[in-house]
C-alpha cells in the first residue's frame, strides 16, 4: 500500500473515563478497503476505540485522523440490531437514503438493498419477526444505502448462533470488498475475525490496555 492509501491514523496517548485509564499508547491504521478485525476479551475497550472513530468519544490525549475523503462517510452496526418496531422492513431500510426518491424508485432501491443482502421480498415484513441474522442484515442494507467509505462493526453477530454468525460474516466479508468499503471490525470471536477481515490485530499489541478495563462498561 502507498501512502496515500492508508485513510486512518489513530496514534493516542491516553483514553480516560473520570480519573480511569482504559487504554493508552493506541497505535492503528487502515487503508482503503481494507477490512480489519480487533480481536480482544469484552471490556478492553474495543467499542470506545469505535466510539472514538465515529466522532461519538474524544481522546484524552492523542489524534484520531481521518482521511478528509471520508469524513461524514462512515457507517456503524451496533451489537444489537437498531430498527424501528413502527416501520416495516423496506421504510427501516429507506431511513438510510440520501436522495429524495418517487414511489417506483423507492421500491426499486429497496428490492436491491435486500437483493444484496440475501432477504428478497422482505420489504413489507414487521421487523419484530425478524429472526437476529435477519434483523442485522436488514441494518447492514440499510448502512450501506447511506453509502459509507468507512464502516464499524461493534460485534454485530454476537448473538447470533454460530452457523447464522459464520454465514452473516462471509456475506458482508463479498459484499464489503465487492464495494470497495474499508472496515474496522473488532470481536472476541477468532473464527469470525478470521472470515470476515483481511488483517487481524490483537488488542494488546496496538495499545497497553488497563488491567482495570475488566467489564463490559466500555467495551
């Protein structure tokens, strides 16, 4: 990879929660479609690192750079699929769209989302039958229509079982690399890590984690 390849440099000193240190000395960088897997036990501080990312968390000292090409382009999939119980399928889908859309075209746009997702003719289900697979497929649909450069994966399968979690993790493995979208997927999971990324790096090896940070409190 050159220089001009690599889209994220997060070089920080210190992240603190009040007077706690959860993780210090962070060294990390991607490039452009690259995906990548943290591996790490729960409570080390991974979802902060995402957090942190995404502009949600700020460093206690130390940078987080983002390509300018792609900030205000970034996705982010939470453990526990976000979805409103109100709106079916398709509308929760649709909530990730840009662009103002006529009826023929937001039916289009949402038979190709659950085309790409493997859920064709889900559209007008209630999302409170979706299986936990089917639920995370349909949030990924509708990250992707927001048509993120960089997308953050906070242990998105977790809950799933372990066949559904495998085959979950292939599918966005084809559809991220088929788009040319870089991600940064952290997981206590090395089977999973091992499908879904093209590099897995190992918590303690970017960064001295806290031997305090052993909960799930800022994971």
């Amino acid at each position: 990879m050159t220089e001009v390849d690599t889209i994220l440099r997060i070089d920080v000193k210190q992240k603190k929660f009040d007077s706690k240190t959860i993780f210090s000395d962070l060294k990390l960088s991607v490039n452009s479609g690259e995906i990548i897997s943290i591996f790490g036990p729960s409570g080390c501080g991974k979802t902060t690192l995402l957090r942190m990312i995404a502009g949600l968390e700020q460093t206690s000292e130390g940078d987080v750079v983002l390509s300018r090409n792609y900030q205000n382009h970034i996705g982010f999939i939470f453990q526990k699929p976000v979805l409103y119980p109100h709106l079916n399928v398709g509308k929760n889908i649709l909530l990730g769209c840009k662009s103002r859309l006529d009826k023929h075209e937001r039916l289009a746009t949402v038979a190709n989302s659950l085309e790409l997702v493997n859920l064709p003719k889900f559209a007008n289900r209630k999302v409170t039958t979706l299986s936990g697979g089917e639920a995370q497929r349909v949030v990924l649909a509708r990250a992707l229509l927001a048509e993120p450069k960089l997308l953050l994966l906070d242990e998105p399968f977790s809950s799933l079982d372990l066949d559904s979690r495998r085959e979950l993790a292939r599918d966005v493995n084809t559809i991220l690399k088929d788009k040319n979208i870089a991600a940064i997927h952290v997981s206590h999971d090395i089977e999973e890590a091992e499908i879904i990324s093209d590099r897995i790096l190992y918590w303690d090896k970017i960064c001295e984690p806290s031997n305090a940070s052993n909960n799930n409190e800022h994971d």
